[in-house]
C-alpha cells in the first residue's frame, strides 16, 4: 500500500483556536480563569520553574536514552536489527532536529497541551524519509465523539493517521491543563514575591509622633532619618528620634511567617500533578542517603516508563506499515538508567552471569559494548565447583583416574 505523499509546504504564521496563547484565554475566556483569578496557558505555567523543572526532567530523561529497532520473532524474543528507521529516531529526524530533539519535543508537548505531542512523517515509496515537529497548533486533532479516534489537519487537508505521530497521555487533558489551580495558585504566589521584594510592600517600621508635624515636618524627618540611618555602611547604628516620636516595627502576621512554608507545599503540588518525587525538583527536605535511591527509582518506574511505551507506541504505529508492525518495534534502552551506578551495574552483571541467566561475553556487551573473550559464551557459576580457575579439568588423564577409582574401591573393602 502507497501511501499519499504530503509535500512539505512553509505554513503561514497565524494563531490556531486548537492551541491558544495567554492572551486568548483572558480575551475570550477559552477556559476561564483560575480560582487564583490568574489565566493559565502553557507558555505562563512555564514560568513556574517547579513546573518548568518538572517538564524538563522527565522529557530529557526520555531524549536521552538510546533508541533503537528490533525484530520480534515467533517466540517473542527481540534482536536488535539496522533498520532505515533507525537514522530517523536516533540521527535525525530531519535536516535541522536530530532525533534527541524530536523525543524531547513530542514528550513536552505531551505533558504541556492537550491535543498531545505531535510530528509529520513524510512518506516515499512506502518508506519514510523524515520527520518533521510542526509547532503547536498547525497541526489539528480533533477527536471523534463516540470512538475517540483522531482526525488529523495540516492547513485544513486531512491527514492519514498513519503519517502523523501523536504521544498523549492518560487522560483527554495534559498533566499541565489538569494542575492549571495549582500551578495557578503557584503563579500567584511568584507574583506576590516579586511585589513584596521588589516594591517594598511591606515597611521594616512606622515612626509615630505624639503630636502633628504637618507636611513639612514629615519630610525633613524622613530625610533626616535616611541620612543617619539608611545604608549598608551605617547598618546598626543607634537611631535618634526628637519630640516623643517612638519607633515601632512592623511584626509578621501568621499568613506572612507561613509564606515559604506554603511556596513549597505548591512545589510538592506541581510534583504530585506530574508523578515525580520532590526531590527532583529541588525539594530535598524529605531527601535522605537512604531514600533518595529509592525516589529515584520510583521516578524511572511510576513517572518516566509510562511515558516512554506511549512514545515507543506511537513510533511504532506510524513509522511501520500495518504488516511489518508485527515483525518490527521501537524500544528504548532501559539499561542506561544504571550507567551513573558503575557499582550497582556490576553487581547485577555478576547476579546474572553467576545465576547462568547472561554469559560473561553479553555481560561485556553491556559494558559499553567490551570485545568477548574465549569461552566467555559458556553459562556457567563462576564462583562455584568446576568453573573456578584452578579447579580440576574433567577427562584429565585416564589412567590417573582409572587408578584412582581402583585405590577407592581397595579403601571401600577395607572400610567394610
């Protein structure tokens, strides 16, 4: 089957209703405020930098492992093969996004917009020559009332499915759109900062004098009290007031004292909407030597591998043709989470080998890809019996053994 090809055209700039600006959203209400009273798009939630470190790490996280193409045989078993695909995926997609970019794009798209992350597939002659990452919004998706299956538009033509990738995540909103209260709250709070340090919302104290002073009298006090006092250079020196004017400072209220607590209860928000531990995001008050690990673990199982099989689906679904998606799948390579843990890598290397899992020779694979060595493809327990290095070879010498069986049946008689 021949597939239609799409040439590749430049789209005119304009602004799509399918992915709308800040600006739209307060102009027309696309989706209405926030209970914070604060508008939020994904472009302003990125300036939540929990959130921005939240988007960053996991789409980076899945950019960063290596990608390739296996062939699935009968028994399930899966071989890593060279395939033209494979240029598109781990190279580049295209003559200005190399395939890094291509992953990381299509997973923040994912987490940020609705409609998912999505790429142009450009087909010829039943192959697919490259990829492209349109910006949010040229293409359009829109979902099927009772099925849910997605119509796709480029420029208003519609699109075959199979030319489009599209990474989305478990629901029918982003985990961004679904936080919108609490990252709006986050923005909030951002803005509040900003003023209260900024513009000097709150005074250090209030001279109060017993008596009228009229204008005059305030501003030569002022002056005078900036003069003597004001300055890193005349920090702590003893103030002089005239007139029974008294000094009182200005004390915080519970809500105040409470204000760094409250920032960082909206960081462990913006966590929790994204599945990643705290920690992750700068949060290190609940981090120990003794579970950080396990946090990090949780990050890579609970929060980045959901999202790398809808990724390695959605490459699948538009990169094969409906026959050879049987033969063929796109799979990340898990082992490079255990890279930064030179120690723990080679205690599971030496479990497996010791297990006869792996042989020695595919353990060294692992090993950045090591040159195997004689023997080295046998399953055996080196740690135990006959695989020790100085241990006994079988089928020595026959008449050794023949004499020795004949010296332990003489021992066996006397015995008896």
């Amino acid at each position: 089957m021949k597939l239609p090809f799409f040439t590749r055209q430049q789209p005119v700039e304009q602004k799509s209703i399918s992915d709308p600006e800040s600006w739209l959203f307060d102009l027309f209400g696309a989706s209405g405020p926030t209970n914070a009273g604060i508008s939020v798009s994904a472009e302003s939630a990125l300036k939540v930098p929990a959130v921005a470190s939240a988007v960053r790490t996991i789409s980076e996280a899945a950019a960063c492992l290596d990608i390739r193409v296996v062939e699935i045989a009968e028994d399930r078993t899966e071989t890593v093969v060279e395939h033209p695909v494979t240029s598109l995926i781990a190279d580049e997609a295209n003559d200005w996004t190399s395939g890094y970019e291509l992953i990381r794009g299509l997973v923040v798209d994912a987490l940020c917009r609705d409609r998912g992350g999505t790429a142009f597939v450009n087909w010829v002659n039943d192959e697919p020559t490259e990829i492209i990452r349109y910006r949010p919004g040229v293409i359009d998706v829109d979902l099927t009332q009772d099925t849910g299956e997605p119509i796709y538009r480029i420029n208003g033509r519609t699109i075959d499915s199979q030319n489009i990738i599209h990474v989305r995540g478990p629901y029918d909103k982003a985990p961004l759109s679904l936080a919108r209260e609490a990252i709006g709250v986050a923005l909030v709070m951002e803005q509040h900062a900003a003023r209260l340090f900024g513009s000097g919302a709150r005074p250090g104290g209030v001279i109060q004098s017993p008596k009228p002073i009229g204008d005059d009298g305030v501003k030569a006090m002022l002056k005078g009290w900036k003069a003597a006092n004001e300055g890193a250079d005349k920090a702590g020196k003893t103030a002089i007031l005239w007139d029974g004017a008294t000094w009182n400072p200005m004390a915080l209220n519970s809500v105040d004292s409470q204000f760094q607590q409250l920032r960082l209860f909206q960081l462990q928000e913006c966590a929790r909407a994204f599945n990643i531990p705290a920690s992750m995001l700068g949060d290190l008050s609940r981090a120990t030597w003794s579970n950080a690990a396990e946090m990090e673990r949780q990050f890579l199982l609970l929060c980045l591998e959901p999202w790398l099989k809808a990724v390695e689906a959605a490459l699948r679904r538009a990169l094969f043709q409906p026959e050879d998606r049987k033969r063929f799948a796109i799979r990340f390579d898990r082992d490079d989470f255990s890279n930064v843990d030179l120690a723990a890598r080679a205690t599971a290397i030496n479990s497996l080998i010791a297990a006869r899992v792996i042989n020695p020779n595919e353990g060294r694979a692992w090993l950045g890809g090591l040159a195997p060595y004689p023997d080295g493809n046998q399953f055996a327990n080196p740690n135990t019996g006959a695989s020790q290095p100085n241990a006994a070879k079988p089928g020595g010498d026959p008449e050794k053994d023949e004499l020795k069986r004949r010296l332990q049946e003489i021992e066996d008689q006397n015995a008896t």
